[in-house]
C-alpha cells in the first residue's frame, strides 16, 4: 500500500468518524476594559482549521462574569452569561431568552426536550441569593421553577450548590458540589432530592468533595467531571476515573458513541477544549480559544 493510499485512508477515516461534526463553544477578544465575549464553531472534519467565528458582542454588566453553559437544539444554539445574567440563543442574530438572572450554571437541551431549556441559577455569589432549578420554553419565554431555595434556605444543604443539569426519561439528574442526584416531586418549592453519588462513593477522593460542574448520560453510563480535575464514569453501579484532566474542568459533551469533548479553563494562559478517543484511549487539544465552562456539539 503507497504513502497516498495510507493518506487518502486516515482522511477518510477522520471525515466519516466526525461526519459533520462541529463542537460551539465561548472565547474572547478585545483588552479587558473592551472585552468581547465570541461564540465560536470548530468543524471536526478538518482539524487544520482555526475556530469559526460566529457571534461577537460585549461582555455584559459583570466583568468577572463567564459564558457558562451551551447547549443546542432544532438548529439553534443556546448559552448561558453570567456577565449580562442572560440565556440567550442563536441561528442567524443572538436573541435573549431570559434575563435578569442571578448566575446563571450549566444548561441543558436537545431536540427531544424541544422547545424546553433546562437551566440553573444560582444565588450563591450575586443577586437575590436564591438558587433554583428551572425550565423554560424558549418559544413563549414561560418559566416553570422546579425546585428553588427560596422558601427553604437548606433546600441545597444536603447536595451542595447545583453546577451541571442533564435531562433524560422524563428525570432531572444534576450535579453538585456534594453529589450527584436526580429531582424529584416537581410541584415542590424544594423538591425530592434522590442522591445516588458523595464523596465516600468515589475511591480516590478521600472525602473531598466532589464540585461535580456537569454529567452527561451516554447508552447506560454516566459520565462527570470535577472542577478539582478528572473525567468519571457510573457503570454498572461502579465509579471509575476515566482520565485525569486539569484544575478547572467544567463541561463535557460526547460527539458520537465513541468520542467526547471537555472544557478545561482557568485564566487567559490555561484553557483547552480536549477531545478524548474511547477506542485508543488517546486525546489531544483541539484549541486554547475556549473561554467558556460549556461545549455543545452540532
């Protein structure tokens, strides 16, 4: 076999692996007085390609604010900014869902949860100090609270401060800085929390907390990440570190059955957006632009 033979190959091997495959995430341009936050598009077929630019705007009111959580669904791309305390979305021009928020963390969507947004906002550091769990319909802009602290300050004592939000089966799975757990009894201004991860569950922690910021459901496993580092997975009731990753984990974001992304970000000079390959258990950097805990994949 010649060397252009083995080139066409590995070509094809990559387009058909990510067949097109594009990973959106947040960065930033400008100085710090004039920042900008951009929404970005990576196109996984040809790797050689620098980020997409699609959006750019002004960081909002809060200048230590972030672009948090991303998600996409029916073509549209959605995004969390704490900076403005906005969720917005995107297809042609940016458009805001909500605003007037406290923080708003992880997000969560897709087509089949279509037209609803699953959201957290959280009150731990600004605002009224009340943290809730929330889902919108991004059509009519209706918010239908799920579970909140408002009338119960302890409502999150036993889980820790809500990060990362996944829905699946018609259950809200969330991740905490104690744990991971799914809500339940929606109709509750502090609804059933049914823990099923701590610290103690996880062999290398030691006690420690988890600061769970995302979890993913992939076939029959789940998958999270710790903001102190690390990629897991829940199989078969059994909790194993994946691999190892840095101080500043956020989000991850499988792109097929066979691949995943994460966000690693910590201040202009350490953020990475990896993409790990589950059948050679390789991963590599796909870009330094990130500045944004969330990733989502179109």
């Amino acid at each position: 076999m010649d060397f252009w033979v083995l080139c066409f190959l590995a070509l094809h091997f990559t387009v058909s692996e990510f067949s097109g495959a594009k990973v959106v995430f947040g960065g930033s341009s400008g100085s710090w007085f004039k920042k900008k936050w951009r929404i970005l598009s990576l196109n996984l077929q040809d790797l050689s390609e620098e980020p997409e630019t699609l959006l750019e705007y002004s960081v909002g009111q809060n200048s230590d604010g972030s672009l948090m959580g991303f998600c996409a669904m029916q073509g549209l791309i959605f995004w969390a900014d704490s900076s403005s305390d906005c969720l917005y979305s995107f297809a042609e021009k940016r458009k805001e869902i909500l605003c007037d928020l406290n923080e708003p963390q992880g997000i969560y969507c897709s087509n089949e949860t279509f037209p609803h947004l699953y959201f957290i906002d959280s009150g731990q550091h600004y605002g009224t100090g009340v943290t809730s769990i929330n889902v919108v319909d991004v059509s009519t802009k209706e918010v239908t609270t799920l579970s909140s602290n408002k009338n119960n300050s302890t409502c999150f004592d036993n889980t820790g401060e809500p990060r990362g939000i996944f829905f699946r089966n018609n259950k809200v799975y969330v991740a905490s800085d104690w744990s991971l757990w799914t809500l339940g009894n929606f109709s509750r201004s502090c609804g059933d929390q049914n823990k099923y991860l701590g610290p103690g569950d996880i062999p290398d922690l030691d006690g420690e907390p988890i600061i769970a910021e995302s979890l993913v459901i992939q076939e029959s496993d789940i998958w999270f990440t710790r903001f102190y580092g690390g990629v897991y997975r829940i199989s078969d009731n059994k909790v194993m570190k994946y691999a190892e990753t840095k101080y500043g984990t956020f989000d991850i974001a499988f792109v097929n059955d066979t691949h995943f992304v994460v966000s690693c970000i910590m201040d202009d000079k350490d953020t990475h957006l990896r993409i790990f390959d589950m059948q050679t258990k390789e991963n590599r950097t796909l870009t330094t632009s990130i500045q944004s805990a969330g990733v989502t994949v179109l």
